[in-house]
C-alpha cells in the first residue's frame, strides 16, 4: 500500500516543490495506525508543509482526487478537509526552523472562520456529541483511546431505560495485512460473546451500528472495578511481603477466579490472547469477570483464519510478537505476567522488557515464597514449551495458598538464566 500511494502522491509533492515526511513501510504504518506509535500520529501517513494559505488549497485539489480510492485513520486533534487528508496551521514557518535550527514546529487546528476549503457537512465533527444509534444517550467516557473510546450509555431501547458499555471504533484506525478493519474486530467479537455469554463471566452482547464512518458495539455494563484499581485499594502502597495474609488471600482468591475463567475459555476451544490486568472486573460481591475478546482466536474452528494482529505490551507471548500460530501457552505466558504483576505491582511494561537479571531481582524482592518465584520465572518462560500447563498452574497457586494459610512459606531466592529450566 505505500509504494502504490507514494507512486500517485510523489509527482504532485515534488512539482509543489515544499518539504513532507512519510512513513516508512507497511509494518509501520500499520503500527502508526493503531496508535503505537504515538496517539497524535495517527493517519499522519504524509505530511506536506506548505508555505501559504493559497499553496495548501491547491494542494489540496491536487491529491484529493488522488486519495479518494484509500481508507485511511482519523487523524487526531485536526481539521478533516477531505475522505482523507486532514490541516493544521503551522505558527511556526518552515524559515523559522531552518534559521533557528530547530525541528519544532507548532500546530494547531484552524478556526472555522479561517478556513478556506469547502467542507463537505459529512465530515464536519459535532462538537459535544451526545446521541448514537438514535437509542443511546452518552453519559461519560470510562477509557479514552487510539481507536476509539469507551463510554458508559444509557439505552431506550425496550421499555426500561438502563445503563450500556459502548466500544467506539474509529474508521480504519486498524486495517491489518489481511485487509481487516475495526469492524472486522467487532462483528469477531460479537461472534464470540454470542457463543461464550452463557458459558464464562462477561459482558453480554447487545448491538452494533455504524455511523459516520465509525462503527460501534453495545455491551452489558458490568458494573464493578477494574482488577488494577481493586488490587490497589487492597494493597495500600504496602509491598506484597508485607500485606497481611487475609489482603494476600483476597488477591489470589481474583487470581484463581481468573484461571476458572481461562480453563473455561480453553475448554471451549478459545484462546483470549489479550489477558491483561485491565481486562478483569471485580464486582461488590468479589466476582471477577473478563472482557475485550478483540484478539481471541477459535482452536477448534481456526477462526480468525488469520488472528488479529497485536497485544498489551508486558503481557504478550514472544511466539504472539512473532505471528505463531495461537496456542494455549500464549495465555499461559500472559497469566504469569498478570501474577508478576500483582506480586510486585508494577506493570509488566515497565518491568518485563528490562534484562532479565533486573526482572528476577524484582520478583526475589517483592515475592514471599520461593514457589511463586520459580512459578512467574517458568510461566515467563520464552520457550512455550517450559511453560508449566493450567492443572499445574492451578496446583502450585494452591499449594501457595495452603502454605499462606499453614504459616508455612518457603522463602528464598531463585538466581537463573531465562533459557534454563
């Protein structure tokens, strides 16, 4: 896709003669697109620095016809001109920078009395948007992103008004190698809720429309807290060798809930490949729930034929970085980092992509017993292989347990390479 657009947009750009920057290639326009890169980034796959007014309106004519045939990501805190090309005002001209010697330039978006293109209403944004689908009445955002937000709705459809979880999906914020878009998400996961709902705690599915370009999916609102926050509150900046045995036994008890929860999905041929610590919700009743199959793939039926693309980063399997084919272990590998999380309480971000001498020193820290030490180091494991299965998995954090009830930890320290068994 970018040696076709450079082919149709590199003759306009040089006959203007201004500077531009580009993306490098597929790969990284692709993780342009979905935000991992940097959220203001977003859709900036060309950009073109004009010197005048009157230069970017012809530019303008120039590449939009040129550009119509492509689907392209929303660009952030930007002007929408056209189907795809997005303007800022520069405050700083392109002269300052090169006498300055400096590469700031400062951007900002126009006001509607300084714009000099003819906007089509459509893609004009609405400001304070309030009502989607017609039915659903937005009350606040509860997870800003990329790719979209999440925000608490509250229905009229049917005769009880009640309170709904709608995920926004952004136009072509996510369009893979496989030519998938976010509504290809979706419609998966929708296929995925209809079939597990009755079967694993989660939030049932309840819509999707499209509109304006964006697409959106309706979910039961769970209500409850996110794992993080909840373990949080338990913790009170007091490290894990230190929390009472009662605090230690709540926060395994949402551990051992969350591999019920795995086995089931397992058990029914699905891998989630996402489990992440803000993927879990606790309610007032202490019952954990999982959410956002996004990127769960179907061993039984091999579906996505070819899976979705990504992770949480800290959490994700090597094998999954390297587009493996889907295996049990990949949630195996993610459930030790959700464990080395919630024993060291830092984010597995910030914490598994350090040398590995640096993460054990962390784990014989903050760990009370050489057991979940060697657990986390095996479930962490690069070669899937090593990794211990789910019954064993379940069996050591029992046996933890009973050892945290008996008064009967083992402590000690583990010191090996992250190859060795």
């Amino acid at each position: 896709m970018v040696a076709d657009i450079l082919k149709r947009l590199m003759p306009v750009i040089k006959g203007f003669n201004v500077p531009f920057r580009l993306i490098k290639d597929d790969q990284h326009a692709y993780a342009l697109n979905t935000g991992e890169l940097d959220f203001d980034d977003i859709g900036k796959f060309i950009t073109i620095y004009t010197q005048s007014t009157e230069q970017a309106v012809e530019m303008v004519k120039a590449i939009e016809p040129l550009t119509e045939d492509y689907l392209g990501a929303e660009v952030q805190n930007s002007l929408r001109i056209s189907k795809n090309i997005y303007g800022h005002w520069a405050t700083t001209s392109i002269e300052q920078i090169e006498q300055e010697n400096t590469t700031l330039l400062s951007l900002e978006v126009p006001t509607k009395a300084s714009i000099p293109f003819i906007i089509k209403r459509k893609y004009s944004k609405p400001k304070n948007k309030k009502w989607y689908g017609w039915l659903y009445l937005k009350d606040k955002v509860l997870r800003p992103g990329p790719k979209g937000d999440v925000f608490l709705a509250y229905s009229l459809k049917g005769l009880k008004i009640k309170e709904v979880v709608i995920k926004e999906g952004r136009f072509s914020v996510f369009e893979d190698f496989a030519g998938r878009d976010i509504k290809d998400r979706f419609m998966w996961q929708k296929k995925v809720l209809s079939q597990i709902g009755s079967h694993v705690p989660t939030a049932r599915y309840l819509d999707y429309f499209t509109e304006k370009e964006n697409h959106y999916l309706v979910i039961e609102n769970l209500k409850g807290k996110l794992l993080p926050h909840k373990v949080a509150e338990l913790k009170d900046g007091v490290s894990w060798i230190y929390l009472s045995t009662i605090i230690k036994l709540k926060i395994l008890d949402y551990y051992i809930q969350i591999l019920s929860i795995v086995t089931k999905l397992h058990e029914l041929g699905y891998i989630h490949r996402d489990i992440q610590d803000h993927n879990f919700i606790v309610n007032s009743e202490d019952k954990v729930s999982v959410i956002d199959f996004e990127l769960s793939f179907n061993l039984e039926t091999n579906e996505p034929e070819i899976p979705f693309l990504l992770g949480t980063l800290g959490y994700v399997a090597p094998e999954q970085s390297n587009l493996d084919r889907p295996t049990e272990k990949v949630d195996m590998y993610s459930l030790g980092a959700l464990l080395a999380y919630l024993i060291v309480g830092e984010h597995p971000s910030t914490l598994i992509p350090k040398e590995y001498p640096e993460v054990l020193e962390k784990i014989n820290k903050y760990s009370d017993s050489i057991l979940i030490t060697t657990l986390i180091h095996r479930l962490l494991n690069p070669d899937p292989s090593i990794r211990p299965n789910m019954l064993a998995l379940k069996s050591e954090i029992k046996k933890y347990v009973e050892d945290l009830k008996d008064g009967k930890i083992k402590t000690g320290q583990i010191n090996v390479h992250p190859y060795e068994n």
